[in-house]
C-alpha cells in the first residue's frame, strides 16, 4: 500500500493506492471529495452524498491527476465538476 501527501494549488490531497491482482485500487481524497480509480462504484458514492470523481485507466497518482474526469456524482457538480476535466482541476474544486 502506498499514501502519499499531493500537493496541490488549494490544499494538499492524500493518495492511497493499494495493489490488487490485476491493477491497483487509487482514490485521492481532498477536503470535500475525492478522484477515483473505475475500481470503485459511483452509484455508491452518489447514494452516500459524497462528491466523488471517476477516471478510468489509471496506475498511479501521477496518471489519475492527468486523466479526464469520465463521471461525477451530484455533489461533485455542484462544486464545479465537469466532465472532461483533468482529475487535478477536479481535486482543485475539492477544497
């Protein structure tokens, strides 16, 4: 498993990866949401009333703050979310 503090222009964000057979499970979460791997499920999320972000083929940090913001729960909208957007300039919205 690896956590890793990502610095960020609003805030800093905490990554936790964590090998599983075929690929890793990522999720960056800032103050109020965070990016994730297409592990993890947004009906979910959206459900919990979290603001939540997916992007999808993605193996480390560095490629889930590049990568397009392919959904978004509710929550995530209404920080300013959009997709298309880089999971950075998700986080961004996030704090």
């Amino acid at each position: 498993m690896l956590i890793e503090k990502i610095e960020l222009n609003n805030g800093t964000a905490i990554g936790l990866s964590y090998q599983l057979q075929k690929a890793p499970l990522i999720v960056v979460n800032a103050e109020r949401g965070f990016v994730m791997c297409g592990y993890l499920d947004m009906q979910t999320a959206a459900a919990l009333g979290d603001a939540a972000v997916r992007v999808k083929g993605v193996k480390n940090f560095d490629e889930l703050l590049k990568a397009p913001v392919v959904d978004a729960t509710p929550s995530a909208f209404s920080l300013g979310v959009k997709t298309g957007m880089t999971g950075k300039e998700a986080l961004e919205l996030m704090f």
